[in-house]
C-alpha cells in the first residue's frame, strides 16, 4: 500500500516486562484511507509481512490531548512528554508509549496532505472494498 506519510519511532511498552526496551516502529498515513493512520512494526521473522494496527486519524489527535476512544483502540497523554495507545481486544492489551514531539510532527504532515473536512474527496471506495474483501 503506498504510504504519503511516515514517521519513524521508538516506542517503549510501559507495562510489559521490560519498559526500558526501545522497540523501533513507524507510523504512517495513506491518503487512499483519509480517515486512519497505522501503526506498524517489523514482521517476526523473514518472509513476513509488518504488523500493522489501524485506527482513526481523529483518535489520534484527540488522544495527545485527552483520553480517548473506546474498544480496541484507545489514547492518552501520558507522562514524561509521551502519549500512550493502548491497543487490545478485550482479553489481551498493549500499552506502547510513543514520544508526543514525534506524534505531533505525524499528524503534522498527514493533516497537510488530506486537511481536516476533506476526507471524502480522498476516499477510494474501490481500495477500501478490495481490503475488507481481502
């Protein structure tokens, strides 16, 4: 999927066995998916593909600020200038902390190509469909 924006990042999993560990990420936004951003990682082993979470570009931005979402996505500030995502699906969770400085720039850049309203414009049904099929 060709990618208008990315960001590399490292991000730390706070309430996992070993919160010191910097663990390198990335997020990213296609315009062909105006609404959301991905957060990915390295695939495990050769021959794999990333792993990547997808959520609301709007949740996002929300979260630096205040809690938000509900289910299997959620953000919040967190401390120490970071922002945490909780990602989960109600029996197992995790909590990456990702540096705000580096979430701000993102959004940034991913507001500047698709700007807040002009989704739709940017939507490709087709994409999205083919997807959902997949």
């Amino acid at each position: 999927m060709p990618v208008a924006v990315s960001r590399p990042i490292s991000v730390t999993l706070p309430e996992g066995p070993y919160p010191h560990i910097r663990l390198v990420g990335e997020l990213r936004y296609d315009t062909a998916l105006p609404y959301g951003v991905g957060l990915a990682f390295p695939p495990r082993g050769p021959g794999e593909e990333d792993i990547v979470w997808w959520f609301g570009r709007d949740l996002l931005a929300e979260g630096r600020r205040a809690p938000s979402g509900e289910g299997d996505v959620r953000v919040a500030p967190g401390p120490d200038g970071r922002v945490l995502i909780t990602l989960g699906n109600g029996t197992d969770r995790a909590v990456i902390s990702v540096p705000a400085d580096t979430v701000t720039r993102f959004l940034a850049d991913a507001f500047a190509e698709v700007p807040p309203g002009a989704e739709s414009a940017h939507l490709d049904l087709d994409f999205g469909l083919a997807r959902l099929l997949a």
